[in-house]
C-alpha cells in the first residue's frame, strides 16, 4: 500500500476509541498504559509515524499536520482524564476516615546502647573484677587538677598538645582558670587528695582536645585506672594490663610495651595491642604497623603525690589511660572513628 494512504487509513481507523480507553482507567497506571498503546514505541500512532519518511514531499506537510492533531488530542484527553482521577483521589482522602480501627497497634522500637556505651560497660566490669572502685568526675575542670598537680607546669611543651577549650564558670574561685578536662587523670588528684592509700578506682568519661581524624576526634571518652598503696611497682601494673587485655579481646592476645614520656608518670609506656582490623599486616588504621596504641601508663611521679598530700617516701602507686573508641573500632571492625559520633542509624543498628 502507498505511504500516504496507509497513514491516513490508520488514522481513520484509530478514530476516537482512545476516549473510551481513557474514561475506563480507574487508577494512574491504567491511564498510563493506555496511552503507552498509542504513543509508546510500539503505539499504534507511533508506528504510523514510521511511514512518514515515504511519503511524497507534496503530501507530507498536510499527513504531518493530520498526525500533530491527533497526537495533541490524545495528549489532551490524558491530561484531563489525569487531573479527574487526581481529584478523584484527593477526594477520597478528604472524606475517609482518618485511620483504619481494624488495624493492629504499632509497637514503638525498642533501641540499644551505643557502642561506646558497651565498650565501658564491658571495661568497667573487668576492671571492678579486679579489685577497682568506678568512681566519676566533673567534665569542666580547675587547670590545677587538669595540668599543675599533675606536674604539668603552666609554661611544660606537653601543655601545648592538650589545652584545648578554656571556659569561664560563674562561680568559680577568683584567679581560678577552668576548661573542659583532657583527661580523666584529674579525677586521680581529685581522689588522692581526699582519700588515703590504699586505693584502686577507676574513672571513665568524656574528655576534650584538638584532634580530628581517622582515629582521633576533638571530644572522645578514656577510662582512667589507678591503684596507689605500698610496695607497687610496674610488675604490678603489667600484670594488671595483662589480665585486662585478656578478658577484653581473649586469651592470647597480643600487647606491648613502649617506653614513652608522661609529666605524671616515671617511668611511662604506652600499651599496643595487635590491631584487630588487619590481624597485624598493616592497614590505614594502625598506619601500617600491625599494632594500635589504646593506652598510656606508668608510675605515678612523686611530685603527683606531694601535691595530693600523700608521702612519696612510703607511697607508690600505677596510673594508666585508655581511649575508649579505639577499643571500640579493634572490638567491631570501625575503620574510622568518626562514625561513632555520626548518628547514623544504619551504622548504629549493626551493634
């Protein structure tokens, strides 16, 4: 059949029976498909436009027209039969009940604790296993709790990686400075300064510095050990920091000790254990050593004492520090310590 006469029976025929189509829809997506019948890839307009390239160029302006007005009358007719089923809908809306009684209660979800949460529950039972009282201080601190009685002198370079947030307190002793601590160590003066030895406590909380990035953040949460009596010394400690290694990630598992430097303690080290997240072979985490640091310890220095009333002559005692979200991230496999502070619910619902 010639091109020209083709289109035009197929036109004829298509007529007007997309309206009756198009009037039956009851949903949008009947409407749609409806029209996908006639204008989709395989429509039965579209395929009569495929003709329009054999038809003769003195025909071709008046087919083309032709096809034009029936495919706006069709698009028409949709956007109309489109708005009434929009209001048809909205309608419903409007006049049914505002709820279904039938249904059943929906229960609200239940949540749990963060990660941090249960990684100092689980540090504080063990170390109350061995003997320590878990004992709290305020998060605002006196710079002489925080750093002098501490023997960090207020001109001591190791001031420098810590004095980080200083915050005016009404109420305050005059000449008094204040900050957000750095540390829980200033709940070890606090405690030496009232009570006398023996003592073994515990302190967990949040503290604050400037730091911010893979494995540090500006604030963060450490648990502070100390144990003051007489005759201590650094078997002692080492023994304590092995059971606590042990019962935390399980037999066998892997520390160190490293000599190191602390204002409060002689002599220091720090305490490595190997890192969960690569089993030892190096990844971002542990900077490609195998191993993460999770503490500082040492021997309280005796200049500690002596500012906390206690005779260093008779007296020796251990402090030791931990971060609380590296243990966290060797415990669950967090690559990035920031996630523990995000909020997200995706991240939070896999503990």
């Amino acid at each position: 059949m010639e091109p020209t006469q083709a289109i035009e029976e197929a036109l004829d025929s298509f007529g007007r029976q997309y309206l009756a189509a198009f009037a039956a829809a009851s949903t949008e997506q009947a409407l749609r498909d409806e029209r996908a019948q006639l204008l989709g890839k395989k429509g039965a307009l579209t395929e009569a436009l495929k003709l329009m390239g054999k038809v003769p160029a003195a025909d071709r302006k008046r087919i083309g027209e032709r096809v034009n007005a029936e495919k706006a009358a069709v698009d028409a007719a949709f956007d109309e039969r489109l708005r009434a089923l929009h209001a048809e809908a909205r309608a419903r809306e409007l006049t049914a009940r505002p709820y279904d009684l039938s249904l059943p209660g929906r229960a609200p979800a239940r949540g749990h604790r963060h990660p941090i949460s249960l990684v100092i529950d689980d540090l504080l039972g063990i170390f109350r296993d061995l003997g320590f009282v878990v004992v709290e201080g305020p998060l605002v601190e006196l710079e002489e709790n925080n750093f002098t009685k501490l023997a960090f002198p207020p001109d001591h370079p190791a001031t420098d990686m810590q004095d980080t947030f200083w915050v005016d307190v009404a109420g305050a002793p005059p000449g008094a400075r204040t900050l957000l601590r750095t540390h829980t160590s200033s709940v070890q003066v606090r405690e030496m300064s009232r009570r006398t030895p023996p003592m073994a406590i515990v302190s967990p909380g949040a503290v604050f510095r400037r730091d911010d990035d893979a494995t540090h953040s500006p604030m963060f949460h450490q648990v502070e050990g100390f144990l003051v009596d007489r005759g201590v010394s650094m078997a002692d400690l080492r023994g304590v920091l092995a059971a606590f290694a042990e019962r935390l990630f399980g037999p066998g598992t892997k520390t160190r000790l490293r000599p190191s430097y602390f204002p409060f303690v002689e002599p220091g080290a720090e305490v490595d254990l190997s890192c969960a997240l690569c089993a030892g072979s190096g990844c971002r985490v542990c900077k490609g050593t195998g191993w993460l640091e999770v503490l500082g310890c040492g021997m309280i220095h005796p200049e500690v004492f002596t500012h906390c009333g206690i005779d260093p002559e008779e007296t020796t005692g251990f402090a030791f520090g931990l971060g609380v979200e590296r243990l966290a991230m060797m415990r669950y496999g967090v690559p990035d310590l920031r996630l523990m502070f995000e909020n997200d619910p995706r991240f939070l619902a896999q503990f």
